[in-house]
C-alpha cells in the first residue's frame, strides 16, 4: 500500500493497477499530501462531484467574483439535514508515487463546501482548483489564487455547470471574459496579446507576453476557449457513449483515453479483458505514439524553416495513418477501444504490414535523425532553448514526455505496467537538458522504442477466439480509476456511477494541465519568435484541459 | 547537404492527383461570381480557425499540406491572419468561449469570402452538441457555404470541400 496514515484506510480498486481509493477527512488532507511529496510523490489529478440528496440542492449558491475574497456561504435552509458528511460535494485527489495510484475522496461539509488549498504542496493543483471551483462551486480554503481558469462569460459566476440542478438556460451570460492577467511594469516592457484564434493550424488560446526588445520576461497564459462541456455531457450517457465521448477529448490521443476509460470501467465491472485485446490495445497505442512523434518531430523542423524535416516526416506519417485505415478502419483509430475489449482484429496479413512498415521506419527514422543531429543551423535552434531544469521540472511536476525530457523518470508503462506492459520490459527515454534538444532527442528514442514494442506485441499476438466480454452496464455506486501512457504523458479517466449504475461523474485528465504552467517559465529569456518552437516542443492539448 | 538531396531524390515525388468537386458538400448556393472565382482558383488563401474542436480535423488539416495531398502546389495556401485570408476554414462546435473570436475572425476576413466547415461537430455539433458550453454547428454562428463531414473527415474530403467552395456551382464530378 503506497500511503499510510491512521485517518485513511485504503482499498484496492483493481488487479489489473496498483490502484487504491479511500475517503478521508479534509483536515488530513494537507498531512497526507505532505507525506506523499516529501517521499518523492506527486498529484496526478483533482476533481470534484456532486453527491448532494436530491431535494437539498438548492444551497450553497454564494457567489465569488474573481480575485475578491470568499463570501460565506449562507446558512442551509430548514429542513435540510444537518451539518453533515458522506452525501454532499466531494473533492478526488489522485496521488501517485513508486509503488501507485492513491485517489482520496475527501467528503466536505454539504453545507460549507471547502478544502485545505494544495497549490503550496503541489503548484500543478492551482489551475485545477480554479477549474473546480468555476465547474462546481467548492473551493480551497485559504487559496491565494482565486482568478476563475475555465469560465469565461458564458455561465454566471454564481452558477457551477457541474451541480446536478444547473440551470443551463437560467444561468446563460454574453459578459465579455475580463480576465486579470499578471502585469510586468518597467521601462520599455510592453504587451504582446497572442490569440485566441493563432497564426497556424493550431487549437485556441490566448498568450499574454511580457516583453523587453526581443526578450521575454513573461508569459501568462489564458486557457478554456474550446471547454465544450464534455463533462457535464457525460451525465446524459451510457457507458457505451462515453467510450465514444472519451475518444474525443483529445483527437490526438484517442487511444489513451480510450484505454483509460475502459480501464476504469472494467474496474468497477471487475472484469478482465481477454488477453488478445489487451496486446491489441497496447499495439493501438504504440501506433498512436509512433504516428504524434513523427508528425512533431516534422513540424519541429518546420517551425526552424527546415521544410525538407516536415516534408519527410510527414511522408512517414501518412504512411502509418494509410496502414491504420486499412487495417483497422480508422486513421487516428478512434472508437477501437471499448470497455471490456476491442473492436479490432488483425489477420495475419496485417501482422506482415506492421512489421514491413516498422522496418521501413527504423531505416528512414534513422537516416533522418543523422541529418538533424548533423544539421548546424537546426541544433543552434534547439540546443539550450525553452529551458525547463530537472530541479523546477520536479517542483512543479513536469510529467509525461516534457518531463522525461527533463530527468523526470515516469512512464506508466513502466512504473505501473499494467498487462500486457508486464511482459514488453519498456525502455524509458530520459534525458537531462531539458531544452528543446532535449525533447527532440526523446521523441527519437520513443520512437525507436515503439518501433520495437509493436513487433514485440506481433509476436505475442497469438490467434485465440476472442470471449465476447464487452461490457454493456455497470453496478451501482461504482468507483473506478483508468491510467495510461498517452504519447504526451499519463492519461488519466474517473468514472462515478450511482445508485442506477449510470455513469453520474467522469473526469478525464490530460497531462497537459501538469505542463502548461512550465511552458510559461520555459519561454522566460528566450526570444519572442521562439515560442512557436518552445510551444511545439511541449505540443500540449487544449482542448485535453478546457474540457 | 549531400545526405540531404539523397534522401530528397530516394523519396520521389509523392503527391497524388486532387479529387474533383462535389456538390452534395454545398450547402449554400455559390454566392461569387465567375470571374472571382477563376481568379481565387488560381491562389486561393485559407485561415483555419479552431473554434473548439477536439484536435481531430486540425491533424487532417495538417495532413492535407504533406507531400501526398500537396494543397500548396494547387495554389492554395494557409495565411497568418484572417485580413490575408479569401476562405475560413472553421472546426469544433463552436464553444461558447470561442463565439466571438470565431464572429471577428469573419468580419476581419475581407469580401468576397468563402467559410467551410469542417467535421461532423461543425456540421451539426457532433458528439458535443449544444449545451451550455457550445452552441452546436458553425452555421449557428457565421454564414456557411461548403460543410464537410466524417470524424475526422479524411484529406482527400477536405480538399473536397475546398474544391467545391471555389467551384462555380456547376457539379464537375458528375460531367
């Protein structure tokens, strides 16, 4: 068990995860917390929920504007029950250190909805702290950072998307999104506003520089423009809709969602899925971290005007995505995997493919890392920009492939190998420069290294006649927790169920809400016209954390 | 350099032949004339506009400028800034947080204009449909002359629509 504390008593959730859940009181929260950073741990998520009883929903409603104080919540109405714990807002914190998962459920006070702020242990928890108090009205206690993340001025401040009783067409506003961002003063510091809508084929945020000549002082970044309200949709779907919601998250890691919501779901089901679909999905995977690295490591190129990187690389990746097409139906293989299994099958024709297209990889991947390494103009643009050192990495929780970039050693499938990693021994890439160098350089080696899981998944993919295990309900008041190695990092999917087996709250997490906020300290000193470099370095999801 | 031209010369020309127009795509009656038309098919400049989709249509769009579907060498290119720009290309549902970028990004683009959706979410809302955070298909929001649909729909379906929104109204597949 990977905490111990006397207030907290865990349970394991699965077989297939080191993964354990327990509820525990909001004034041990901060204890616990410490310990689990202090013994090298860190926060992979934090949401909340609305277990209110019905009828009794109609409070707290105080309203906070951004940046001003918290007002006290009014006092609950008669007839409500009294002061109590267990069926009100809870808060989930997942926690991850060397030997698991850890998801505490911390039950707050129905009437008085706060917790001890983690931002001062954990700084990746601010923006989704912010998020959850725009989404569900509960807030950390003493917080020092108030300013509202995923609400612009489409909603009321006063009124939370997530509470079972939102009023979606009571609460509507057309108020513009005054949004207090950071300002730098000095002597020739001035502006540069960057979006939302930006100058390539990109998804939308806003960048607020702060500049001096070339040079940045300061990056604030405005997030939250394309929250579509995936998780209140959630509520209205079955399982089977969800698994094609979650597909949707983040176009660009449809399979790692994907896996991750089956994950969770065959968690609370307690069903395993046959071996063949498992080494299925992990084929699944590789290819989708195989098809991102090629596509980055093009654009990586194109964006030091090397466009003979982007051609090439693009050549290859359209060549994955033609394979996937015609193997598997669906060129970024969405929907392939769905709770309980897959949707796929590969004949042994397809088997041929792979290993003809890997092969072709290697050599054409090898020839064109040759040319980067060699190329003068391409590494004087790489090498010690968009800085991110392992010491700020580690405090601010740099997670995923930016982290491994920067001496973070995790990957999921290597730490937590869930079936069929136990048996693939993966090698981890990590490297210590933590420049954009350093994020090219293991892209290559995640690359090699996925060449060389998918011919090893081929060979254990034997022929056995599938169980048809799909999962078509889940029990009741289930809990469960899904994590997977997404290209970009660990993906993460909760799934809440209630007292019907409906799916009544889930939360997917993008690693990207860990990596944003070093984006904004990697880009300080560098030049303006280096961002798009740095930003395509990290290539972090938008829509992953908008929501 | 050697290197290089070698692999330039190794790899060959890849691009295939673009597909032809088609007018199922249209959604409304093509509003330009003759003569603008022949001049934008000539060079025809796109700005793509996200306004909330998942990711999925921007990798598609991105795979429309590779080697293989080669969208540069038709004479169509993608411009920084909607001033620049004679098409909008407009993806996502279109988020509430993104109404007004998306409505600005219209007006700033200069007469005469074309707009293609692209996707199942900017065609009807999609997965995501309306909600309290989006207000469904793109045409809820800005006029729209070509949709094209599929999740993602595939590059050859997106030079598709390109195609059809710069085509006179005339159904050239079908001739």
């Amino acid at each position: 068990m990977p905490i111990k504390h006397p207030n907290l008593k865990l349970t394991r959730l699965t077989d297939a995860l080191p993964a354990w859940a327990g509820e525990v009181a909001p004034e041990y929260l901060h204890e616990i917390c410490l310990q689990v950073r202090d013994g090298g741990g860190r926060l992979v998520a934090l949401w909340g929920s609305d277990s209110r009883p019905r009828g009794c929903e109609t409070l707290p409603t105080e309203s906070a504007d951004c940046g001003s104080s918290r007002v006290a919540p009014p006092p609950a109405p008669e007839g409500c029950a009294p002061p109590s714990r267990g069926r009100g807002f809870m808060l989930h914190v997942a926690l991850m250190n060397e030997s698991g998962l850890v998801c505490l459920h911390v039950v707050l006070l129905n009437e008085h909805p706060v917790y001890p702020d983690l931002s001062l242990i954990f700084p990746a928890a601010n923006r989704m702290q912010r998020a959850t108090y725009d989404m569900l009205g509960i807030y950390a206690h003493e917080g020092h950072d108030h300013r509202k993340w995923v609400r612009h001025g489409a909603w009321h401040s006063g009124s939370f998307p997530l509470r079972k009783d939102f009023d979606a067409a009571a609460s509507r506003t057309d108020e513009a999104d005054a949004y207090p961002f950071v300002q730098v003063e000095g002597q020739g510091v001035h502006e540069v506003p960057v979006g939302p809508v930006h100058a390539g084929i990109i998804e939308p945020g806003h960048f607020r520089f702060s500049i001096i000549g070339e040079r940045v002082l300061r990056l604030d970044e405005r997030l939250g423009y394309v929250h579509k309200g995936i998780e209140k949709r959630f509520e209205s779907m079955s399982l089977q809709q969800g698994a094609k919601l979650v597909g949707r998250v983040s176009g660009d890691s449809t399979v790692a969602y994907a896996w991750a919501y089956a994950m969770a779901a065959e968690s609370i089901a307690k069903v395993t899925p046959p071996s063949r679909a498992l080494w299925l999905r992990a084929l699944l995977l590789e290819r989708e971290r195989v098809a991102n690295h090629l596509g980055d490591l093009g654009y990586l190129g194109n964006d030091v005007a090397f466009s003979f990187g982007f051609a090439q690389f693009w050549i290859l990746k359209e060549q994955v995505l033609r394979n996937n097409a015609v193997l598997f139906g669906h060129r970024y293989l969405m929907d392939k995997i769905v709770p309980g299994g897959v949707t796929v099958n590969l004949p042994a024709e397809g088997k041929r493919i792979i290993e003809q297209e890997c092969e072709m990889l290697k050599r054409q991947v090898a020839i064109l890392r040759g040319i980067y390494d060699e190329h003068a103009g391409m590494q004087d643009r790489f090498i010690g920009t968009g800085l991110v050192t392992p010491k700020l990495a580690a405090q601010l929780g740099l997670c995923g492939l930016a982290g491994r970039a920067s001496a973070q050693a995790w990957d999921a499938r290597v730490q937590f190998a869930c079936a069929p990693y136990d048996k693939l021994d993966v090698q981890m890439a990590t490297y210590r420069n933590g420049d954009v160098a350093a994020r090219v350089i293991v892209r290559f080696g995640e690359l090699f290294e996925s060449l060389r899981l998918q011919l090893a998944i081929l060979s254990n993919l034997v022929h056995e006649e599938d169980k048809p295990a799909l999962i078509e309900k889940l029990p009741a008041n289930g809990f469960g927790i899904g994590i997977v190695e997404g290209w970009r990092g660990e993906v993460m999917v909760a799934i809440h169920t209630d007292a019907q087996g409906a799916l009544t709250r889930v939360h997917p997490h993008d690693p990207s809400w860990q990596n944003w906020p070093l984006l904004e300290h990697a880009v300080i000193d560098n030049i303006v016209p280096d961002f798009p470099l740095i930003n395509k370095s990290f290539n972090l999801s938008y829509s992953g954390q908008d929501l | 350099m050697y290197p290089i031209l070698k692999q330039i010369f190794k790899t060959g020309i890849k691009t295939e032949t673009p597909p032809q127009a088609d007018e199922s795509m249209r959604l409304t009656e093509q509003r330009l004339q003759q003569e603008i038309l022949d001049a934008f098919g000539g060079a025809l400049a796109i700005r793509m506009v996200d306004a909330g989709s998942c990711n999925g249509c921007e990798l598609e769009i991105h795979a429309v400028n590779n080697a293989y579907y080669n969208i540069e060498g038709l004479g169509i290119k993608f411009v920084a800034s909607p001033r620049h720009a004679d098409l909008l290309l407009v993806t996502g549902p279109v988020s509430r947080h993104m109404e007004i970028a998306l409505k600005r990004t219209y007006d700033a683009t200069p007469e005469p204009k074309l707009v293609v959706a692209i996707g199942d979410c900017a065609c009807d809302g999609g997965i995501f449909g309306e909600s309290y955070a989006t207000c469904g298909k793109v045409s809820n929001v800005i006029p729209v002359d070509v949709v094209v649909s599929g999740c993602p729909p595939t590059p050859v379906a997106i030079l598709q629509g390109i195609l059809t929104a710069i085509s006179a109204g005339r159904n050239v597949a079908q001739e």
